[in-house]
C-alpha cells in the first residue's frame, strides 16, 4: 500500500529534522502542507490517491516564542493562538472526511504539568496545557484514527541559540559563566534527527499507538554538560539562578509509552557523547 504523509511545520526546528531524514523511508512519500493551503492540499491528496494511507503529521504551532516551553523572549500578542486553532479546526474536519490518519506533537512534560499537583511552572505550564487542549480537540473529532506523538528534550542542528545545549556548549567553548538550577534533574534526552527518524517511523506504521518519541533513558544535566566538557574540551563556569527555575521539583521526566522502534541505546550516555560531538564541531563551523 502507497503510504504518505502530509506535513505541517516543515520550517521548524523538528520539522527540518523531518525533512532531512524522509529520503530514508522508501515506502513513505512526503508532501508539505503550506498554511493557506492545507485543507485543500489533503483534499487533493486522498483524491489522487484513493488507496493510499495517508497521514497527518502535524508539527505546526503557533509561534515559538509566546506558546513554547522556551525560555526566550515571550511574544507580546495574542491573536496568534484563535488563528491557529481556526486553522488546525480545518485540518481536523478534511482528515475526518477524507479517512486521514492524525498524528499530533505533544511533549513529554506533559503529565507533569496536568492533573493533580503541576511540579512544573510556566512558561512549561501553560505550554503543555496548549498541548493537551488540542490533542482533545483533534481526539474527540477522531477518535480511532488520532494518535499523540509526545516529543522529550531535544537538541541538534536548527535550534534557537538560547536554548541549552548550544548555549552551554558556547560557555564551554569560550570558558564563560553558564546559569543552570537544579543540575540533578533527568531528562530523556534525542537529537532532534533520532527524534525525526521515530515520527516517520510512527506514521508510517500500520498499526500506531499514542508512543513517546524519546532517549533511551533519563540522563541529568549534570551528565549532560560533563558530556559537553567532552566534546569541547572546555571549561565553563557553572551559576545557580537567581531564582528557583519552572522545573526545578520535577527531577524526573520519563516516558509513558517509549516507541518500540526506537533503536536500543539511542539518547543513552555513549550515543549522546557522539551526538555532542558532532553537535558542537557543526556549531564551531
């Protein structure tokens, strides 16, 4: 059976990743959704392939800075959340009448910020709230052809400079001050084209479940910036925040349900050593 999937937030961080790793499934076909575009486009595509399973993989957002777990700077407006969720409404509705599979990002800090007693702050907790309001929204509309794709901690080519990993291999790099609270928490940790090569797998499967897309194992900060110390043969000097960090009571965030094709050892101390590696040479290019 031809199988494709149509994919929204090619421009992104993981989308990137996505794109760069689809040549090496020979059995999946992908095409880009564009935002003005995208009801039309999986019209268009059930029409053209009536037999086909065709699959949505949706990685678009709002925006980054205001409706991410990002710690850069929040965007001021409003008016990008409504929009998207028009947006997203009209996706759901065409892949409900054209038989299309629904395969939605969540995020691995989810449970830990929903139910009973939140362990994380914001801007995580409202991100995950985001998160879970539509994941209801794409499953109520399709129940039995929905499916929740929870990405953890990623890292890799693509991604906002601030963000943890590039920046503590540029304090490592330049023996500069790096801030980071609570060094013990663990985390799953994937470069981003593991992560990619996990949603292609999970759409392209015939049989998909709601999967944690995510390292082998939980691996603390602190392992992480010795690992970094390793692949820059720097230095840097390490500060407490001012203030307790969002995360900083949740010590663990582990998976709920690791994919079953994920490779064995991938996100573990060795793979990542050598993923750091050739993270920090590529950023030092």
């Amino acid at each position: 059976m031809k199988k494709i999937v149509l994919l929204t937030g090619s421009g992104g961080f993981v989308g990137k990743a996505v794109l760069r790793c689809a040549g090496a499934f020979d059995d999946l076909a992908a095409t880009l959704l564009q935002r003005g575009e995208a009801a039309p486009q999986i019209r268009a595509a059930r029409q053209e392939n009536p037999d086909a399973q065709i699959s949505l993989l949706n990685l678009a957002w709002p925006s980054l800075q205001q409706y991410s777990a990002s710690l850069g700077k929040q965007s001021e407006s409003g008016e990008e959340w409504p929009s998207y969720k028009a947006w997203l409404s009209s996706l759901i509705d065409v892949a409900s009448t054209e038989n299309i599979r629904f395969f939605q990002i969540g995020s691995g800090i989810e449970p830990y910020a929903l139910g009973g007693e939140a362990t994380v702050g914001e801007p995580y907790l409202g991100y995950a709230r985001r998160k879970d309001e539509i994941w209801r929204q794409v499953n109520e509309a399709l129940p039995d052809a929905s499916w929740r794709l929870r990405l953890h901690f990623l890292f890799g080519p693509g991604e906002a400079a601030h963000r943890f990993i590039p920046a503590a291999i540029r304090a490592f790099r330049t023996s500069t001050a790096l801030t980071i609270g609570a060094p013990e928490r663990r985390r799953c940790w994937l470069h981003v084209d593991d992560a990619a090569r996990g949603l292609l797998s999970a759409v392209s499967s015939d049989s998909p479940e709601s999967w944690d897309i995510c390292g082998d194992k939980p691996i603390s900060f602190a392992e992480m910036l010795a690992l970094i110390g390793e692949a820059t043969g720097g230095n840097a000097k390490i500060e407490e925040p001012e203030q307790a960090i969002a995360d900083a009571a949740c010590l663990v965030v582990a998976p709920t349900t690791v994919a079953p094709f994920m490779p064995r050892g991938v996100g573990a101390l060795d793979n990542l050593r050598e993923r750091l590696k050739e993270y920090a040479l590529a950023l030092a290019g």
